[in-house]
C-alpha cells in the first residue's frame, strides 16, 4: 500500500512561502528606483484622489437609502410583484451600482496608469 505524499501548496510571493526556503536565503522586498519610486508615489496619489468620487457616491448610495426612506414613507406600501418596492431598493439596488461605480473607478485608475 503506498501512501501519498501531501504538498503544500503556496505562492512563491507569499512571505510564508519566502520563509520556508531559508537556504536560499533571505526574501527582501523587491526596491525601485529612485526615478520609478517617485512615479510609483505620484501614480498612487493620483490614483487615491481619483478615488475619492467613487467612495463619496458609494456612501451617498448606501446611507442616503435610509433618508430617501425617511422623505418617501409611502413606497413601502408600492408592491412589484408582492414585495415592497423599499426592500426591493435595500436588497437589489446597491450591488449593481457599486459594481458601476467600481467599473467606472477602475477605468479611470487603468487610464491614470496608461497616461503615465
């Protein structure tokens, strides 16, 4: 009867992985240039405040239900298809418009990077 071995198996990027091959000797984390630094900082700073739309409306999205709620009392009773119109809002609402918001956010992080 032969037994099979088990392998664990792991990224080589990990630092779990980095440590349990010491013979190689140590992982360090890989250092750019002084040049590709500060474009790497500008990237991300600008990439960061591109963000900041997205993120407000996310937030608006998400805590302005509840005002929108609070103004409109009456589409709690507005049925579709038996279910109140406000929980189909909570329930259905957010996903496909933080999936937009997400796309869009991406875009305009990919184009940050390709005008750089």
């Amino acid at each position: 009867m032969s037994r099979i071995r088990r392998v664990a198996v792991t990224s080589p990027q990990t630092r779990l992985a980095h440590a349990r091959r010491r013979s190689r000797g140590r992982w360090r984390v890989p250092r750019l240039p002084p040049a590709e630094t500060q474009r790497a900082t500008a990237l991300y700073r600008a990439q960061r405040r591109s963000g900041l739309p997205a993120l407000v409306l996310m937030f608006a999205l998400l805590l302005g239900l509840p005002g929108v709620f609070a103004i409109f009392p009456g589409l709690d009773s507005v049925r579709l298809l038996g279910i109140p119109l406000s929980w189909l809002m909570i329930a259905v609402l957010p996903y496909p418009s933080m999936a937009l918001l997400a796309r869009w956010q991406l875009r305009r992080a990919e184009r940050l990077e390709d005008d750089d």
